[in-house]
C-alpha cells in the first residue's frame, strides 16, 4: 500500500546551505568538462583560419588602443603617487625602478587581463549567450559542426596566445607614460631613470609577467564561453552571463595572481637561493603554496 | 505492400530541465518517407521531442534511437556524421548574424564536404532559387532579412546537404499568411522532389490538413493525470478534426473552451 508522507520543509538554513554547496560543485564540475573539452578540441583539431582569423583579430587588435591607453595612465599614475615617497629618502632617482618593475611583474598583466576580461570576455559571454537563445549553437550541433570546436577554440586560442603580446604592450607603455612623467614633469634625469630600470627588472620579472597572463588569458575565455554556452533565455539572461562573465574572471584574475605570484616568488628563490637575502624563505615552491593556502 | 520501417524513435523517453518534467514516458515511432505533424500546446514538449529524436538533448530516462540504435551509444563524430544526413530548420531560423546569406547556406557544405568552391557556389544559388529567392540576396546579413526570407534561407541552409530527415520547428510562425502558405508549399515541394521523411511541430492548422499523413498530438504534463500518456492523439489530419476527445476537438479548432476557464481561475 503506497503511504502518503508529508512534503519535507525545504526552505531552512541547513538545506540553503546544501543547495550552496550543491551548486557550486556543480559549477566547478561543469567548468571543468567544459575546460577538458576545450583541451581535448585545442589539441586534436585546429580551427579553420577563417574561424580563427576573425578572433584573433577581435581578440589582439582592438584591445590594442583600451591596452595602450590603460598602460600609459597607469605608469603615469605610478610615478605621481610614488615620487613624493622616494623624494623624501632622496631616492627619486630610482623611481625607473619601482614603477618598471610594478608594471613588468603585476600591474601590466593584471591590467592587460582585466581589459581583456572587460572588452572580450564580456562580448564573448555575449555573442555566445545569444547564440545559445536564438539556437544558433544548437544550429551547428544540427549541421554536424562541433560548437565547442567552431566557437569556442578559437576564442580560447586567441586569449591564450595574444594576451602575453597585450601584456608587453601595456608594459611598455606604462613604462614610456612614467617615464614621459618622471623626465618631462618630474624633472628626473632620463638616464637615471633608464639606468635603474633596467637595473632593477630582469628576465625572470618579464617572464613571470608573461606567465601568469597566459593563464589569465585561458581564465577569461573559459568563464566568458562558459556563461555564454549556459546563457538563459532572453535579454536578462545575455546581459546576466556577460555581467557574469567580467565578474568571475575578475576574481579568477585576482586569485591566479596570488597563487601564481606567491608560485613564482617561491621557484625563484629555488633557481637562485643566492638572491633569497637575509630574509628566512621557502626554497620549495610547493612549501610556499601550501604556506600561503 | 511492404511494412513501412521505423527510422526514429522515442521509446519510454523523459525529459527533465532542473524541477520542471517537460516529457513523461513517450514513445513515438517515425516511419521512413512519412510525414508527421506534432501539435500540442506551447510548453508540452514538441520542440524537446525533435531535439531528442536528432540527439541535441539526451533524454533524461528511456532512450532516443535513430535506425534502431540508440543516439547515446554513437561517439561524437558517429553523431556528426548521421547530423548531417538531417536538415533543421529552426523556429527563429537560427541563421548565424556573423555570416551572410552565402555563407549560412554554404556553411554545411564547407563544413561536411570538401566540396571545392565553383560547386559549393552552385549548390547555394540552387537552394536559393529553390524557396524561391533571388540570388542577390546572398550577400545581405541576416539582420537585413525578413522574417519569411530567414525561414526560407533557413530552409536553403537544411537543404543544402540533400537531407534525408527534414525537421521543421514551427515553420510558419510569426508569418503572414501567405507566406505561410509559401513554406507550407516549400515544405510540399521538398518532399515531392526528393524521399525526404518530414517532421513538422506546429501550431498552424493550416499546415496540418496540407502536410500531414500523420498527426500526433502532445498534452501539457501539469494538466495531465500521473497515469495517462502524454501523447493524446495519434492520427491522420482528417481524424483530428472530426475528434470527439474536447482537448484535442479544441485545439484543431481554436476554442478556448473549458481553458478560458482554467486560466482566469489560475
């Protein structure tokens, strides 16, 4: 006999709580197939030059002017807010120095990301999120054509590959704007500038920036073509998945950073435990991860 | 006579999006070279139903089997390859707003074939003259287009490969009624010219007593008993007209009946 039982109160602090969580593993997991499906797709068939073409296009080109635009201001930004400090220590001098190497390590890759995240990742989340709701994704499927190979590689490819170019631009127009600002309005000597900078930024400073914007690169598209794939009907859901996908690749941004930052800090004092100074460090680069976590 | 053999099939299959069931149990068989025309009101599940029977969604429960095979047994390319042996034309058109007339109608063509690009040229001015348009709209975006020429460039584009299952979703929606009249007759034209098997969901009656040879009729599971088959007719166009069942009498008639009521109570 089929007993009847009453419907259970779903709405309390601890099922919220098992709903949150529900959730977010969902997500995560989701994310993660998607990503191993982009790998898969990346790895095994390459995308058609007039598919990719127009992405790298979108991707590098026009982010060219916000990049370059961004990167002097921040420079010049920098070398404003830092002169007064260094000029009381009668250091202004090596302003070169601190604003290069800010630039080169974390606010060029950061910058160039965040730019990205705004100008592409959005439009992404955007073109695709309406693609989802007019079935235009689904119209691939139907015509035989992969939607993750067609729309997705690409933008992938082109986030990878163009953002550590758009990090050297914004690199090197923060440092032309700071310069431009320490030696024409700040009245310091243009050699002292140079000979610091170069002075205090090495390979390694370059190579880091460079590194970690590649993964920041890869975060963007990911979030942006995820949201974009799960995009809800209508115009609230297109204008929800690019408000989401900036948002989220934002805080990816932030939190890469620090884990890769904290990563790189680690394995340089590994490659060149000569230069750890008198400060106590980590020579492992796991130890220091797992400290920082 | 030989026994007309099954081509698609829904066997006990369900679908569910999150909390909300859209299909219970269904089972639905197409036979090769037939007609069918799926009614039934917005939201029971018509257009689910197609997307599962050509594998762009996987049925929740049951299975969806294409040539006696289920979908979810073939690998991705296995799936690929049989996808282009279907044309689908979608509600909204579905055209891609990046690429123009040209290139939606050459997109399958480029993509499945290796077709070199004099013939893939013909082919697209074929199909084009085909749902009656001028060539010289092959340039314009689909932005550009009216809500009868992106059904009919829609329409282009699903032939394009010569398919053997056409699905139309909706295909005189939004129309006037003479250009639905227009696709009614494309659609009358396409089977006449090639062994096409036809899918068609829709709400245009006029389509049905034109195009069909066989008529389902699908019900909303929220007004359904647990026990009782979601499909509620099954038919020729004929029958569906003279049916004595009220959901269906006022479905192919357009009365609101009993409905009205239902409504302003909810």
């Amino acid at each position: 006999m089929a007993s009847v039982t009453n419907p259970v109160d779903r709405t309390g602090p601890i099922h919220f709580l098992g709903k949150l969580t529900l959730a977010s593993v969902e997500v995560v997991g989701d994310v993660t197939i998607f990503f191993t499906n982009i790998l898969f797709w990346a790895t095994t068939r390459l995308p058609r030059r007039r598919v990719l073409l127009p992405s790298l296009y979108q991707t590098g080109v026009l982010s060219l002017p916000v990049v370059i635009v961004t990167g002097g201001f921040i420079g010049m930004v920098l070398a404003v807010q830092t002169y007064d400090q260094f000029r009381l220590m009668h250091m202004e001098t090596k302003l070169g120095a601190i604003i290069n190497i800010s630039l080169v390590k974390e606010l060029g890759p950061v910058l160039a990301a965040t730019m990205l995240a705004g100008r592409v990742g959005s439009a992404i989340a955007a073109e695709l999120g309406t693609m989802r709701v007019t079935e235009q994704i689904d119209a691939l499927s139907a015509m035989g054509a992969n939607p993750v190979n067609y729309l997705v590689v690409p933008r992938f490819l082109a986030c990878f590959t163009l953002i550590p170019l758009l990090t050297i631009v914004a690199d090197a127009t923060g440092i032309l704007g700071g310069w431009f600002l320490s030696s024409y309005v700040l009245g310091i000597n243009s050699h002292h500038y140079w000979h610091h900078a170069i002075e205090y930024v090495g390979p390694y400073d370059l190579f880091c920036g460079m590194f970690k914007s590649t993964f920041f690169g890869a975060a963007i598209a990911v979030v942006a073509c995820h949201r974009g794939f799960n995009c809800t009907a209508g115009a609230e859901g297109v204008g929800r998945a690019a408000t989401e996908a900036f948002v989220f690749s934002f805080v990816l941004i932030l939190a890469l950073d620090f884990a890769l930052g904290a990563f790189l800090q680690g394995l340089y004092y590994a490659l060149w435990p000569s230069y750890g100074g008198g400060v106590v460090l980590h020579t492992d680069p796991v130890t220091v991860l797992t400290q920082f976590a | 006579m030989t026994p007309a053999t099954t081509i698609l099939e829904l066997r006990n299959a369900s679908k569910r999006f999150g909390d909300q069931q859209v299909l219970r149990d269904v089972n639905l068989t197409v036979s090769r070279g037939e007609t069918l025309v799926v009614i039934g009101e917005s939201g029971c599940g018509k257009s689910v139903t197609m997307k599962l029977l050509i594998g762009l969604l996987k049925p929740t429960s049951g299975l969806a089997l294409f040539e006696d095979r289920p979908l979810t047994d073939r690998s991705e390319r296995e799936l690929s390859q049989d996808r282009q042996r279907f044309g689908y034309l979608f509600q909204g058109a579905a055209l891609f707003d990046s690429l123009n007339v040209y290139e939606n109608i050459a997109f399958p063509l480029r993509q499945n074939t290796v077709l070199p690009e004099e013939k893939i040229q013909a082919i697209v001015e074929e199909r084009i003259l085909e749902v009656g348009l001028p060539t010289s709209v092959c340039r314009k975006k689909p932005a550009q287009l009216s809500g009868g020429m992106k059904k009919r460039v829609g329409l282009a584009r699903a032939l394009a490969l010569v398919p053997e299952i056409m699905m139309y979703d909706e295909p005189t929606t939004g129309l006037d009624p003479i250009m639905s009249d227009v696709i009614n007759n494309l659609i009358l034209q396409t089977r006449r010219r090639r062994p096409v098997t036809s899918i068609v969901v829709t709400h245009d009656m006029t389509t049905v007593r034109k195009v069909a040879d066989r008529v389902v009729m699908f019900f909303p599971l929220p007004r359904l008993d647990p026990d009782e088959p979601q499909i509620i007719f099954e038919g020729t166009a004929e029958e569906a007209f003279a049916s004595e069942d009220p959901r269906v009498s006022q479905f192919v008639h357009g009365e609101a009946g009993e409905r009205m009521r239902e409504l302003s109570v909810a």
